[in-house]
C-alpha cells in the first residue's frame, strides 16, 4: 500500500510535536512494509531522499512560505490566510504527486499551506486533526494572553471553506478525545465514516534515568511563548515556601525579544534556561516535567515522552492534557496557579513519590509506543481502501 503523507513540515524543519510525530508514522509505516511518501511545504520546489523515504517539497502556492526566520509585515497576513482558507491552486501538484507515485491513500495532517483544498482529490482520504487550524488562523484559539471561548468573526468566515470540504473525507482521527470532540461538535467531518481518537506516538521506552542526587529538579519542556504558560511557571516556582528546588528550562522562543524579557527578569541560580536539548539530553537531568499550557493544548507529546524515561508530570486541565495524565499516579492535574503551588510543593516535600508515580509512568508509555498507536492507521488505511 502506498501512502502519501501530507504535513505542512517534515525534517529538515522540524518545529514541535507535529511533525515529530509524523516523522515516527513514516519510519513505523515503512518498517511494516508500507510505501509512505511525504509531501510539505517549503519556499521552493525539490525533492530529497531521508532514511529511504522519497520527500517532495513543494513551493507554498500563496505569496510567502510563513516560516522565514525574517519576519512578514502584519498587512500581509490577511491575504495570506484568505488565500490559505481554500486555495484551488494547491491541489495540483499534489495531483501530480498522487498519478507519478500510483498512491492508494492520501493521509493529510497539518495543511497550512495546501489549504482544504486538498479535499477536493478524488481518493481515499483520512485527516488526523493537530492542532485549530481548521476553526482559527493562529491554529490555537488563544490571542490576547486568553482563550478564545468560541471563533472571532475572522476565524468564523475563514473557516467556512475547512468546514466545508471537510466533509469530503473518508475518515477523520484526533490526537487527543478533546480536539477530535471539538471539530466534530462544530460541525467538522460530518462525512467521515471513521472517527477515532489515536494519540501521538513516542519512539521507545528509554527507561528510568532520573537524577539521585537532591535538590529536586522541575523541568519545563517547550516552546517559550506566554500560550505554553511559561511565566505561569516562573513566577509559581519564585513564590515557592521551599528554596532548595531547582527549575530547568529547556526550548527557545520564536520571540528572541520575549525569550529575553524572561532571562532578564527570572534567570538565576534556581531557573535556568539551557536552550534547546534532544529528549535523552533533558529528562535524565529533571525529576518532574511541568506542562503548564494556558491554552487547551490538543495533545502535549512532551507528557508521555517524559514518561518514557519514568518522569511524573504536571499538567493543567486544558485541552487533552488530562486525558493522558492519571491523577495521583503519573502525576498531577492543576487548575488554578495555587494548585500549581501545591503540587510542586507536595513533590518537594514528598521525593519517594516522584518514584513511585515515575514507575507508573513509565508503565503508562507503552499505550504509546507505534504498534499500540500507529497499526490504528495501518487498519483504518486497509477500511478505507475498500
């Protein structure tokens, strides 16, 4: 079976969750004797072998591709997003794609940039929804430090066209229970004969690599951008009663301004900012991740990758956030920041549980690994082809 995968980025431009994610579902596919194919997005047209996948980078059919590191003037995006809502200029060359590599399955996952347009293909489609691309343009309904309870005007008119052509597809999957609800409760993927709920994959369980020595160490994981809840974190963990514990941060900002402000103002012998690290460079140095999201983050891949290397997690009741923390046992859930107080202090006070919930944790992973997950794609992709 010959699967083409569609996400707005794929390696070298790996930015977060989604397209790591993606990139463990085309190793996994390949390994099980699957043909998967990669299309994105980048600001020219080539394509390139990785790890024996064939990759087409396609040139953003729109007047920029949105990620330069130079920044685009504010007057431009509404055109962009205008044209992006349906663009009927982005399915051709995917088109083309799918006749050249005789593909059977076109699986669409972040398609910034191809538009919904893509729907209008004639084969079997599934979409695996990631994010609020669909009903907002910054994809997280959060704007002005808030949530968003219900679409602005803008968001509601552009999201007509995605509300639309999603209708057209053969299957739909979430990420998390709350995000796929979301877009099917507003009236997305009526059509879908398939609706399912299938969490994002981790690579491995790496085992238990947690430091010995005290003090306690809380790590934060992400990117550094006021949605993530970042000063949340910050300003929580100055007012502890305790003065012995010790926050990691691990990421960078899009925002070099913003990521400044904050080193400026909270870095010292108890916060550190240690940049961008992989995975097996930051959980072995922490004893507790902290996921601190302001906005209803649809997944948080971070939470079962720390569980992978026996971490308990912190996380706060947004989005799918509480449905892949266990309360009491892999972690705890929070609701308001004195919740936070309380649960950094009780591990604090308390550094047998951070190993007993961290057992559990690492327990928990394996509802992550690929032949849990990723075979739920491999027996929707056989339904759909029929």
């Amino acid at each position: 079976m010959r699967i083409l995968i569609v996400n707005t980025l794929y390696e070298p431009h790996i930015l977060g969750g989604a397209e790591r994610s993606v990139r463990i579902l085309v190793n996994y596919l390949k390994n099980r004797g699957l043909v998967p194919i990669v299309a994105t997005t980048y600001e020219k047209d080539y394509t390139d072998i990785i790890d024996g996948t064939k990759i087409y980078y396609i040139k953003t059919p729109n007047i920029y591709w949105p990620y330069y590191s130079k920044q685009k003037s504010p007057l431009l995006k509404p055109i962009w997003h205008t044209i992006d809502s349906f663009n009927p200029i982005a399915p051709r060359r995917i088109e083309e794609i799918i006749k050249t590599e005789r593909i059977d399955i076109l699986h669409t996952n972040n398609i910034s940039g191809f538009s919904s347009a893509i729907w209008t293909l004639d084969i079997p489609k599934i979409h695996t929804i990631r994010d609020l691309y669909l009903m907002c343009i910054r994809s997280t309904m959060f704007k002005g430090n808030r949530e968003c309870k219900k679409q602005c005007p803008e968001c509601k008119l552009l999201s007509i066209p995605k509300k639309f052509m999603s209708q057209r597809v053969n299957a739909v999957t979430g990420i998390s229970k709350y995000i796929l609800d979301k877009h099917l409760s507003n009236g997305y993927f009526r059509g879908a004969k398939i609706k399912e709920t299938i969490y994002n994959p981790i690579e491995k369980i790496s085992g238990a690599t947690r430091p010995d020595a005290p003090p306690i160490r809380f790590g934060y994981v992400g990117s550094l951008m006021p949605h993530k809840g970042i000063e949340l974190l910050l300003q929580t963990f100055i007012n502890l009663k305790h003065r012995d514990a010790i926050l990691l941060i691990f990421g960078k900002s899009p925002n070099p301004d913003y990521e400044q402000t904050l080193r400026k103002k909270y870095e010292g012998e108890r916060i550190r900012f240690m940049g961008f690290r992989k995975p097996e460079e930051i959980y072995p140095q922490i004893h507790v991740l902290v996921v601190p999201s302001l906005w209803n983050e649809p997944f948080g891949r971070v939470i079962p990758e720390a569980y992978s290397f026996g971490v308990p997690v912190i996380g706060s009741r947004r989005g799918g956030i509480p449905e892949i923390i266990i309360h009491g046992e892999t972690g705890f859930i929070f609701d308001t920041p004195s919740e936070l107080q309380e649960r950094l202090e009780f591990f604090i006070e308390n550094p047998h549980e951070m190993i007993r919930m961290g057992d559990n944790a690492l327990e928990f992973a394996k509802r992550f690994l690929p032949e849990n997950t990723i075979e739920k794609f491999i027996a929707i992709y056989e339904e759909i082809r029929r």
